[in-house]
C-alpha cells in the first residue's frame, strides 16, 4: 500500500520568509490603485461620423475662404536677371565687383492694384539653409554687446588687414543690395517716380529685440576699430543716407537679409507702397518702368 507524505515545514519556512520580505505591492488608495473617477466617451458610429463630418465641413469653409482671398491677390513678376542680361553677364566677372551697371524695364499695369502693395525681390538657387552660413554670424554683435566679437564668423571674421568685420559672418555678407526704383509713367514726357516705404517690413521681434545698435551717440564712433564686409559697398552706419535712424544693425534691409529662408527659392520683402498723392489708392493702370542697379554679386561665403 503506498503512502503520502505533506511537508509541512517547508511551506511554512516559506511563510515566514514572505512575511519577513517587505511588500512591492503599491498603497491602496485611489490614487495607485488607479481608482479615481474617470469619465469614459462612450460614442456610438453615428456621433463619430458625425464629428467626422462637422470637421471635414469646417475645413471645406475655411478652405474656400482662403482661396478666394488668394483670388484677389494680384501680383507681378518681372524676372529682371534675364531683362538686364549685359548687367547679370557683368557680374559673373569676380573684377568687375565694385562697378555698377544699371538697366530698365518697362511694363505695363493692366487693372489697379487697389489698397496696400509690396515690392519683393525674389532669388533662385540661394542656399540660405546650409548649416555652415546659418552659423556664420555673432549675434553679441547683432544685439549691439560687442561690435568685435567675431568668434563664429568665418570665414568672415577679420579683413586680410586682420581688423573685425561689422557685421560679421556668411550671411550678412551676402546681403542683397540691389536698388530696385518703381516709375509711373503719366504719360509719355513726364515719369514720376513711386514713393515707397523702407520702414516697417521686419518682424516686431527682430527690430526691437534681436538686432540693437551698441549704445553710443554717434553710430560711426560704435563701429570704429571694425571694417565693412567684403562684398558690401558701404558701412552698416550708412546704409540708409535718408533715414539716420534706420542705419547699423537696425536697417530694415538687413535685418530682412539676416533671417534665413528655409528654402533656395525665396521671396523677401523689399518695400511697401506709401500711399500718397497719385497713388492714395493704389497703383493705378498705367505704364511703369523698373529702374534697377546692379551693385555686386550676391555670394553665399
């Protein structure tokens, strides 16, 4: 006859050890029990399509809102590289750096552009997204700390002389600076020329946060100990012989310039229509002409 056996002892040394062992198991409050009171959606198909439907709705009626405004957005584009060839070819000739050529193109403007217009100048092919001339720039310098620190400038930092460059760097390098003059043609003896506005283009945070001109009374005397950009025709204290105020590291141009665009072809905003005298209501139909000058080749570093 066979016999069994229960080994009591071992499951109560095993006992014992479990209550020796502190325990992993979590408080039991609401809070680690995952308790708390909760609200479930319980949605049928009917409200999920129906949720489905509203959203597809509202964004059809934003859509068409959008559309219809582009609509009435009329523009213009003259692609004066290929108008002014003698100045482009002119230009590919690295000698040829410090002479300008200018060149005029005129067109005719079919209907009124009613209301506010601006002017944009628009580049091919420009990498502004390369790393390396995203990075070539001393924003100590931009914000007016120190004109000559010129630390992650190059290959911009120091002119062949050995003496900072202001503004340093790739970028502002490279800044656009063609003169681009709209004429109104009244008639065919008298031209008149559209008054155009160089303020006002830039982001609020780059004109009053981002850019700042050192804190000295005279802005030539802030620059001194530094030179102009290579390829710039004139120092940052005399970009804008007009406006005083708008010289410096706050010239509305080159703080247009210094925020980069993402991809090789971009639009920049280059003026906006001052509303006065022949032109309250716009730029009316007409002939006009563009009156432009070549000043040096834009160089991305």
């Amino acid at each position: 006859m066979s016999q069994k056996y229960i080994w009591v002892t071992r499951s109560t040394t095993m006992k014992r050890k479990s209550q020796d062992c502190p325990s992993r198991l979590p408080d039991n409050s609401a809070v680690k029990q995952q308790q708390l009171p909760a609200y479930r959606l319980q949605l049928s198909a009917n409200k999920i399509l129906s949720g489905f439907f509203a959203t597809g709705v509202f964004c059809l009626g934003v859509g068409i809102i959008l559309l219809l405004s582009a609509k009435t957005i009329k523009e213009v584009e003259i692609n004066y590289t290929e108008k002014c060839a003698n100045c482009a070819k002119l230009r590919e000739n690295a000698a040829n750096f410090d002479k300008e050529c200018n060149c005029s193109i005129p067109f005719v403007l079919p209907e009124t552009m009613k209301g506010n217009v601006y002017m944009y100048y628009k580049l091919y092919g420009f990498y502004q997204n390369l790393y390396r001339y995203i990075l070539s720039r001393s924003n100590s310098q931009l914000v007016g700390t120190d004109v000559k620190d010129v630390r992650n400038c190059a290959p911009f930092k120091t002119s062949h002389n050995g003496i900072p460059i202001a503004p340093c760097g790739a970028i502002a390098n490279s800044m656009f600076n063609d003169t681009i003059i709209l004429s109104y043609n009244l008639n065919s003896s008298i031209h008149v020329k559209v008054p155009m506005i160089r303020s006002g283009i830039t982001w609020w945070t780059d004109k009053y946060v981002k850019f700042q001109n050192p804190s000295f009374q005279n802005l030539s005397s802030a620059f001194a100990g530094t030179t102009k950009p290579p390829n710039w025709p004139k120092p940052a204290y005399e970009l804008d012989e007009e406006d005083p105020g708008n010289n410096g590291f706050i010239n509305d141009d080159f703080i247009v310039w210094m925020r980069t665009a993402a991809f090789p072809t971009f639009k920049k905003l280059y003026r906006r229509l001052h509303r006065i005298e022949h032109f309250t209501e716009g730029l009316p139909a007409g002939s006009y002409s563009f009156n432009i000058t070549y000043s040096q080749v834009l160089k991305p570093g």
